[in-house]
C-alpha cells in the first residue's frame, strides 16, 4: 500500500489536483521580439562580466528571464537599467540556451 492509497483512505472525499507541468518561456508569457538581443562581453573592475540587452518587452518579462539564465548558469547577476549583468564569460551558453527559448542573439565584440 503505498502514500496515495493511504491518502484515500484517510480523506475519501478529497480530490487530488492535477499535476502541474514545468513552465516554457513562451507559457509564462514572455514576449518573443523580431531585433536580435545583444550578447557583449566587458570587464569591470579587472573581472569579466556577460551583459544581455536589446529587450523590447516589459521588464517583468526581462527579469524573468535573467533569474532562469542566473539559475541555469548558478552564477551571480543583476538586472539593471534594461539589461541583464551575469558574472563571468558565458557568452556561449547564454546564447545557445537563448535560441532554444526563440529570441535571436546577436554577438557584439571580441
């Protein structure tokens, strides 16, 4: 008998909710723009930092993707003035994992 069965027996009348599946960008809502979004590489402070800007939806929706690019990457960043801070070069994987999610990238220097 495992925890479900247990479960029904203890609340009979009790129905279970239906399971919720992992959320897409494009089921959270996340606008999708035609201009690419720019990928730049700089140093500040003698230490390399990835900065993602060219968003032209709203900002709820730019946040939100800088916290899935930060827990992806488990690095460090902050979203300041439109446009995303990620601490380290990660320009690479930024914008494979950005082209699987449909925006297009654009690579500005080096």
């Amino acid at each position: 008998m495992d925890l479900q069965d247990q479960l029904k027996n203890l609340f009979p009348d009790h129905e279970p909710e239906p399971e919720q599946q992992e959320e897409d960008a494009n089921d959270l809502g996340i606008w999708m723009q035609e201009d690419p979004l720019l990928c730049k590489y700089e140093k500040r402070k003698g230490k390399p930092i990835t900065i993602i800007e060219g968003y032209t939806g709203a900002d709820s929706d730019f946040k939100i993707l800088s916290k899935e690019l930060k827990k992806m990457l488990g690095v460090g960043g902050s979203f300041k003035k439109e446009k995303i801070i990620i601490q380290g070069d990660y320009r690479d994987k930024i914008m494979s994992f950005l082209k699987d999610k449909g925006f297009k990238v654009k690579r500005v220097g080096g």
